[in-house]
C-alpha cells in the first residue's frame, strides 16, 4: 500500500512539473511577444534584418514613368499604373540601375510583356518589348554593363550593350545555346518574389 501511495506521489509531482515547465514556457513566449509588441510601438525594435524599403528610388521611378508614358495616361486605367522594380549594379559603379516591369494588359500582350531599364538617376537607359520575367543578369559584359537574358517566345535571348545601349527588342537577339547558367541573377522575377507593386 505505501508503495502504491509512494508511486501516486511521484507520478502527480511529475505532471505538475510538466505543469509547470508548460506554464513557464507560456509565460516566456508572452513576455517576448509583449516586449516586441512594446518596442515596435515605441519605434525602437530591431529591424535590421527587415528588407529596407528605398522611398527615393521608388519616387525617381514614379516620376519618370509619369514622364516617359506622359501620352499614355489618358488611356491607361487605375489597374494599368502599377509597376515592379528591382535595383541591380550593371557596370560595378556602386550605383544601382533599375529595371521597371509591368503584369497587366496595358503592357503585356501574347508576346511579353514591356518595361524600362533606367540609371541611377532616373534616366532612361532603355525601353524593352516582349519579354517575360525574370531577367537574367549574367556574368559577362560587353561595354561595361553585365549581358542579360531575356525569355521571349519561349526561348532565351542574349542582349549586349552596344553603343551605350541594350536592345529593345530582346527576340531579335542572338538565341542563347545550351543551359542557362545557374550563376545568374534574377531580377524582375515578379511572380517568384513577389514583388511588392506600387502606383504611378
């Protein structure tokens, strides 16, 4: 008998240790999440990690898309003036270039899809047509600015800088023959990333 009443003893001192280590466990995870909660309020938790977001290139952009389709406006609804970028060094000037696209009927067609590549000031490098996303940045240059890929048309398409200028028609470009190299940089893969959209 004192056995089975010694066995009951341990087994409920057991249980309320559990008990008690849940509880601890709870309280823990609450005192965490409150003290987080209390920093972002207050504006001093760490977001270092977090992405930063650059307000200045997404204003450069607005304004000079609101330059560059200054004749299309009229036509374009509320849903067409939304666009995707993605800042990437082309030339190794420690200053980003831009690609800018766009997912939606106004600038996609059965072909592609159109967007810009602008310079770290806004200005505009080129405009390109029928491609899809993403575009690959490569490793190999040609006056300086790293070669790009383009897919149009179910096929990979290699565009070089020429005359301070990349083509705007990717499709007419040389074909890319073989495997595209795993070593290359996504830019603009609008659906992979889920790029964040914004209005112009």
């Amino acid at each position: 008998m004192k056995s089975k009443i010694l066995m009951a003893v341990m087994i409920l001192g057991i249980i309320s240790c559990q008990n008690k280590e849940k509880t601890e466990d709870k309280s823990i995870i609450k005192t965490i999440a409150e003290d987080t909660l209390s920093k972002t309020v207050a504006g001093t938790a760490d977001v270092s990690d977090a992405p930063a977001k650059d307000d200045k290139a997404v204003e450069l952009i607005r304004t000079q898309l609101n330059i560059l389709l200054k004749n299309d406006l009229p036509a374009m609804t509320k849903e067409d003036r939304f666009f995707y970028y993605e800042a990437f060094d082309l030339n190794n000037d420690k200053k980003d270039e831009y690609f800018v696209g766009f997912s939606n009927p106004y600038f996609c067609g059965s072909g592609g899809c159109s967007g810009y590549i602008l310079n770290n000031d806004g200005s505009l490098i080129n405009k390109f047509t029928v491609t899809d996303f993403p575009i690959l940045v490569t490793t190999s240059a040609s006056e300086k600015f790293y070669d790009l890929v383009f897919e149009t048309g179910a096929k990979f398409h290699v565009v070089k800088m020429k005359n301070g200028k990349y083509p705007s028609n990717p499709s007419v470009q040389e074909i890319w023959r073989g495997d595209v190299p795993k070593e290359n940089t996504k830019v603009l893969d609008i659906q992979g990333k889920k790029l964040e959209k914004y209005s112009f």
